[in-house]
C-alpha cells in the first residue's frame, strides 16, 4: 500500500504523504488505542518506536513485544527522560496526562509531544499547556485524528476546489455505541468532551471558526455510571455563514442479542453548486466512504471516489507524520495544541449551553 493511497480516487489524496519518518518515537500508553492503532499505523509507516511505557510494565511488554519495540520502561517517567527518544506520543487518561506534558517539556532532548483529545479536562489548562509548550520551545500537538479519516481528507479537498459552491448546510448523525473507557466514570463529562470532541474538531478543520453553539442532552439508558451528557445533539453557527447540527446518539436501541444492528455514522454537506455525502467506517469497522454531485465539477452527476484505507488504523500515519514534519522542518504542525484550544473552547461553550439552557457565543470564552 502507498503512502498516499489514490486507489479509484480520482485526483484526490485520500491519505497524506509520508515526507518525514526517522524521529524516534517513546510510546506512552499499552491499551487499545496504543496497541491497535498508533502502533500498526507507526509499523505500517515505517516510523521508528524505540521505547514504551505504561501503567503495568507486563501490559507494557506484551505490546513490546507484539510490535517489536526494543525497550520497555518501568513508568511514563522513566521513557520521557530516556535521551534515545525524540517524540514522546503520550495515551493516558487526560486527567493524567498535563503531568506527563509538563514532564517532557522539561527535556532537552525531546523535540515533539503528540497528546491525546481532550487535551486536558478544562479549558484553563489547555490554555496553560499551549503557553508553556510555547515558552518552552517545544512543538506540542493534539491527535485530532478525525481530521485524517479519508472521507474528511476528501471532503476538504472537494471544498477547497469550490466544487459545492458556498457550503450552506452540513449535519453529522451518529447512532453508535462507544466503548467507554473505565477511567471515565470518575468525571463529570462524557459524551460531548470524549466523543463529540471528534465531530465539532473536523466541523471546525472543514469550515473555519465557529461563532455559537446550542448543545443539548439527556442521560444514556445503557450507560451504568453517572453522567449528564449521555446523548447530545448540538447546533453550530460558523463565522462562513454555514448551519450545522451533530448528533452523538450514544444509546442506538436496543443491542439485545439477536436484535439487528444498525449502527452508523452519517455526514452531508449541501452548498450552493453541490452535495456531498458519506460514512465514517468507524462503528462497523469499514472503510469510510463519499459521494458527491457538482453543477461545475461534476455535471450534477454523483461521483464516488474511493480508497482502500480506513480511519482506524491508517489515520494514525498521518497524524504521526505531521508532527514529525513539523520537528524536522521547524514549521508549525497541521494538529497544533494553539488551534486544538479552540476545539477545547468550543467543548466548554457547548457544556456552558447545556448548563445553562441557551446558545452560547464564543466571543464568550476567553482563550
């Protein structure tokens, strides 16, 4: 498979190019999101991952073992001060992961820190992880990595040429069933800043800054623990003038054995020369999909491009990448922790809209 796939695609480049892949990576983390996906996408890449380190050293070796990796560290700690690592690619629990933030900004030798989303669980101190990455002089970036789902790469490409005209419209509709991670039940917010985070970060990369947000929820039924914002549907005015609306439906029916799933992800975007449409594979475990119908590019005639990568594992290379450009040429990376404190932003404005029962601006929140 090519760095770039552009299987049936026609022109588009559904997946980046891989220009910088030599800065050796210490990974953080051995549970699934680490094991099934940063790890295959690094091998798959070709990146280097020299160490890796989690909260049971034995879960720790197992991965090490599994994916090659020569040394296993007894703690986060111990990785980050190790000088052989370049990039420290941290997924830990947010609540744990500023201090592992704060500790690696502290080494001369680390030159780049890839963070999970949410980057941190209030705004206040995502805004003090941006300036202390900052002052430090150290490139930190957020795996936003919906923004490299190949629907969306597409999408973006679609839009940046103009063959929708101007984007008036666009909706996302979740009906599926996250696996909640166990660290979960000890906070107070679930859907909006652990899944949603991802719809509301690639409405903001597809359509530039929003400027209000009306959020609503309700509890999910089938979540055990206690929560607020189980189901959540938000509407999002953007400074371009487009509507958009993202339902998270964590609940989905009934899953009783033998029931019928149904589970899925669904976008469109409607603007004034066109329509595009399609699925995020996610849920089903399927390569996403889109199809579109332009008056200028298309002769209103729907066009399917295709690929055959997927978001999970093979976003995780682009994700990756851009940060290992970012360190190599001293540019700024596409997934910069500045631009994902906007992303936070628009998370606290959404929870200020479910507290208080309103449309919240952002010129209220102060970043």
């Amino acid at each position: 498979m090519s760095d770039a796939s552009l299987s049936g695609a026609s022109g588009f480049a559904p997946d980046p190019e891989i220009r910088v892949r030599d800065l050796k990576i210490g990974a953080i983390g051995a549970g699934m999101i680490m094991a099934e996906c940063h790890l295959a996408a690094y091998h798959e890449a070709g990146f280097p991952v020299v160490a890796i380190a989690s909260r049971t050293e034995s879960r720790a070796a197992k991965v090490a073992e599994r994916w090659g990796i020569p040394k296993v560290h007894a703690t986060p700690e111990a990785l980050i001060e190790d000088p052989d690592v370049e990039i420290v690619d941290i997924a830990f629990p947010p609540d744990q992961q500023p201090a592992l933030i704060r500790h690696a900004l502290k080494q001369p030798h680390i030159k780049g820190i890839l963070a999970q989303k949410p980057l941190s669980l209030t705004l206040d101190e995502a805004i003090a992880l941006r300036d202390e990455a900052k002052a430090a002089g150290k490139i930190l970036s957020v795996n936003q990595n919906m923004r490299y789902d190949q629907s969306m790469r597409v999408l973006k490409q679609i839009l940046d040429r103009g063959d929708l005209g101007q984007p008036i419209v666009a909706t996302i509709d979740m009906h599926a069933i996250p696996h909640w991670q166990g660290f979960l039940e000890d906070y107070d917010r679930l859907t909006l800043a652990n899944m949603s985070v991802h719809h509301l970060d690639v409405l903001r990369f597809l359509f530039g800054e929003p400027t209000e947000i009306y959020t609503a929820a309700r509890k999910d039924p089938r979540t055990t623990f206690e929560h607020t914002d189980g189901i959540t549907a938000s509407t999002i005015k953007f400074e371009s003038g487009v509507f958009a609306v993202s339902l998270e439906d964590v609940w989905s029916g009934p899953r009783e054995e033998g029931f019928d799933s149904d589970v899925y992800i669904r976008w469109r975007v409607e603007g004034t020369e066109g329509v595009a449409e399609g699925t995020i594979g996610w849920p089903t475990g399927a390569v996403s999909t889109l199809k579109y119908a332009s008056k200028r590019a298309t002769g209103g005639k729907w066009v399917t491009p295709s690929w055959d990568t997927m978001w999970f594992p093979h976003a995780f290379k682009g994700v990756m990448e851009q940060l290992q450009y970012a360190v190599k040429t001293g540019t700024p990376p596409e997934l910069s922790v500045a631009d994902n404190v906007k992303t936070v932003a628009l998370i606290e404005a959404g929870y200020r809209s479910m507290a208080e029962g309103r449309a919240v601006k952002l010129s209220e929140i102060a970043i």
